[in-house]
C-alpha cells in the first residue's frame, strides 16, 4: 500500500458560497476531511441566484437537507415569454415533479440556502468552515498541495479544490487558461421582499420588448426579483438611485407601500469557461471554471453538477480504489456539458436582447406563430457522451430517475452512492457484487416499482440501470449476466481509469 503524506487535511476548498459548500458535504459525509477556506468573515446577506432544476436539487438533498429544502423553495411550473404588447412567444415548462422527484423549476432565496448547507457542514465532523482567510497562493507537490494564506498560514492537503467564484484566486494563480467568448450585456438586478403574500401569474416571465428587455420571476418564498437591460442613454449611477428603480417597478404596482427593496446592482452578464479544470492535485469548479449569462437558469446549477461529478471521484481516488487518473474525466465530463449551457444562455440572450423594433417585430411573428394551447416541455440538458460511462450500454450518460418507496424519496430510502437498480428478483455474481458492496455500492431490487421507476423500465426496455453517485447512468443491462458483465467493465474501468474523448 502507498503511504499518504501527512496532511492538515483531506482536501482543502476555497469559497463558501453554495458551490464550495455542496463539494464540503459530499466529501464530508463520504469521511473525509475537508477545511474550507472563505475570504469574508460572515455569509453575503443579499441574493443572487434564484433559480435550480430537478436534478440540483436531488443534489442537494443527497446533502442532508431535502425536508428544509422545500421550506425554502417555490416551485416554477411555467415560464412564459411575452413581447412588449403581452402576446405570448413561448410557454414552457412542467406541471408537477421532474424525473429527479423534485419540481423542474425550483425558485430560492440563496442566502437561506447557504444557511442550510452551512448548518449541515457543522453536522459533520470532518468539515470545518474558516472565515475571514483570504487566500493568495497554492503551490503543489506530486505528493501534496499547500494553500497559502494572506495571514502567512498554510494548510496542507491532498486536494485542493477552487471554488472560489468569477475572480478566481485559486484558477488565476495555478494559472489555468481561460477562453472569453465576449458576450456581455448589463443588467439593473432589483430584488423586492413584498409585504403581503400575491399571485404572479405566470410565476415567471420574460418580456421581449425592444424598449426595454425585462426579467420577472420568484426569488423564492415571498420574494420576487426584476431584471431590467440598461439602455444606452442610462448611466449607472442612475440606475443604483433607488428612485429609478421605483419608477421602473411601478408598472408592477409594486411601490413603498407595499414592498421592500432587498438588492439593486448592475450586473454584467458574461460568458466564459476555464479551458483547463485540472491541474495535478487542484481542481476548479463553480464560477471559478465557467461563467454564463442567467436567460437559462443554469449557472449555480453548472456549480453544484461540478461540485457532484467531482466529489465521488475524489473518493475513489483517496481511498485508492481508482486510480488518479480518474479526476481527468471530471473535465471530460463537465466542459462539454458547460459549454452548451453556455451557448444556449447566449443564444437565448440574443433572442431576448433583440433592440430594433423592426427585428423584434418579425422575431414576435414568427414565434408567436408557434405556441399552442399546450404547454411545451423545458428542454433537456445533454447526456454524457464520454468520460467514465459504459459508452457503448444504451441509455449510458442520461440522469437516471428518482421514484419513491412507500412514500419516501428513494434516495433517502437506499441512500446516495453507485446503485444498481433492478426490476427482476435475479441475481449477480456473488464475487463481483462483494467487490460492489466495497466500493459503497448497493444492488436495489424493486420488488413493487412505483409508476416512476416502471415507466422507465418499460420505456427503456431494459431490467438493469447502473447509477453512478451523480445520478448518471453508468450503464444498463436487460438481464443479471449482462449487469454482471457490467459491474465486471466498473470494476475494470476504475482500476485502470482512463479518460474516453
């Protein structure tokens, strides 16, 4: 066996937003330590994101938090986009749960989602949060990584992990590249606390007005947040006087009287990606990999998948049950998944962002001109196509679904970790289910299947679905010699990891 050096810790991470936090847990409660450094000396009070899918949040509850989750989330089942004349353009979204078990929209307050992730940290003993650490240097060894503090401390680890947001420290000093794709417009962010409980209908909209591009959604249980694109002529001094913001919200009715004014900042959206999320024992995620304009929704929920594809490979690779090469997948994985989420955040920014009446004109023709009674479905995000999957097993690199058991999630039934999911009462090899068990694996014999877990079953003609701890399907077989052989590739994938591209 290798001897490990000796380490302050595990794993080192920088940044305490929602991104570091989630990478913390899902560490912590695998065992290992994890410190975690942050800058600031208290949590930023004030909203930012707002939004996440279904699978961030079956994420966030593989944490621990999912009852308190719903306590602090509103569900978006619609999401319309109107032009200036409130003639609908599209109507997307879903009725209901996703296939995670959780609704496909989730609408939040992200200081109160910190506080959730943060209180789980310090149930876990192996975590330990410091605040007030501003970090200026990591230096690295084959054998270890140092994190240099401002104060001249250092903590020593064997992984050190950036998420330390769009300003990087971590990303900048190890010097990992990064590709701007020069896509910017600004934006007056106002969030707005109402006094009283109202119905927005639909919850969310956007409003694709040549005039004045405007963005209305939930900030989470009552809460709402206006995004207004700043016009040429507008300064931004101008736009930080709360006065303006009132004038802009009155169309609203929403005034003194009846709301507070939580934030009001300009923002920049920007589009961009770290080239390289690797380098020898540090890793980057979050804002400090990538960046995108906010018209999909996707930028935390891009984090928190990093901060999942990242944290169970990280455990094999400290228990020594793969090799290092195992992290290489992570940007395999992640980067091409993040680059289209970026391009379609622009793609619809170009759509939204539409200044001559004349396009915006034609543009509402045609697209008006396409919505129906029906609701359309919010589009899905892609599978994987490379990386750690069985690529050549159907249905490898798709999200595999949450479904219940006697009322429970059945994630918090089976727990989180490499599952193997069964329809049939047959078994596997015995020796390779012993070496399954070791590596925190569990077959899940679903003697009843709700209507979740049978219609995927049915739909995918298939018996067998191999679950990674990410919630993506490693692979899938249709009877117990195939999920035998398909245990056997894990097995021998994880041995000798290599990076597919």
């Amino acid at each position: 066996m290798t001897t490990q050096p000796d380490t302050d810790t595990d794993v080192v991470v920088v940044g305490c937003g929602p991104v570091g936090l989630t990478t913390a847990i899902l560490l912590g409660r695998l065992g290992w330590s994890v410190t975690v450094l942050e800058r600031w000396p208290e949590p930023y009070p004030l909203p930012r994101a707002v939004h996440f899918d279904h699978e961030v949040a079956r994420i966030l509850q593989s944490c621990g938090i999912g009852t308190e989750l719903r306590s602090i989330t509103e569900p978006a089942d619609i999401y319309e986009w109107r032009n200036g004349e409130g003639v609908v353009l599209l109507r997307f979204g879903q009725i209901g749960d996703g296939p995670s078990g959780w609704p496909a929209a989730n609408m939040f307050h992200q200081p109160a989602l910190e506080a959730l992730l943060e209180a789980r940290c310090e149930e876990l003993t192996g975590v330990e949060i410091r605040r007030g650490v501003e970090v200026v240097g990591v230096e690295q060894t084959p054998e270890q990584v140092a994190v240099l503090s401002a104060d001249d401390t250092v903590v020593t680890a064997r992984y050190a992990i950036g998420c330390d947001g769009a300003n990087s420290t971590v990303r900048s000093v190890t010097g990992l590249p990064v590709t701007d794709l020069g896509f910017f417009y600004e934006w007056l962010i106002v969030d707005v606390v109402l006094h009283e409980p109202r119905v927005f209908d639909p919850i969310n909209v956007q409003i694709c007005d040549p005039a004045r591009p405007t963005t209305v959604v939930s900030g989470g249980p009552g809460r709402r947040r206006w995004e207004f694109m700043r016009l040429p002529h507008e300064s931004h001094e101008e736009l930080h006087e709360e006065s303006r913001a009132w004038e802009l919200l009155a169309d609203w009715d929403v005034h003194p009287g009846n709301a507070d004014i939580e934030r009001q900042a300009v923002y920049t959206f920007n589009a961009r990606y770290t080239e390289q999320w690797r380098s020898g024992r540090v890793l980057v995620a979050g804002d400090a990999a990538h960046l995108m304009p906010p018209f999909a929704g996707q930028g935390m929920c891009a984090g928190i998948r990093d901060a999942a594809n990242m944290a169970w490979k990280l455990d094999h690779v400290l228990a020594g049950s793969a090799s290092d090469d195992l992290l290489d997948t992570y940007q395999t994985e992640r980067l091409p998944h993040v680059r289209q989420a970026i391009d379609f955040s622009m793609e619809l920014g170009r759509v939204i962002c539409v200044p001559d009446p004349d396009e915006a004109a034609a543009r509402d023709e045609a697209m008006s001109a396409m919505v129906g009674d029906e609701v359309a479905d919010t589009p899905p995000l892609p599978a994987l196509d490379a990386g750690l999957i069985d690529i050549d097993s159907p249905h490898a690199g798709h999200l595999f679904v949450q479904g219940s058991v006697d009322g429970r999630l059945a994630d918090d039934v089976f727990g989180a970790g490499w599952r193997l999911y069964t329809d049939l009462a047959s078994p596997v090899d015995p020796h390779i289910e012993r070496w399954f068990e070791s590596i925190g694996g569990r077959i899940v014999h679903l003697g009843d299947p709700d209507s979740t877990y049978r219609r995927w079953f049915d739909e995918h003609h298939t018996h067998w679905a191999l679950q990674r701890p990410d919630f993506i399907l490693y692979g899938t077989a249709a009877s117990a010699r195939d999920a035998t052989a398909l245990l056997e590739r894990l097995r021998r994938d994880l041995a000798g990891t290599r990076s597919r591209g």
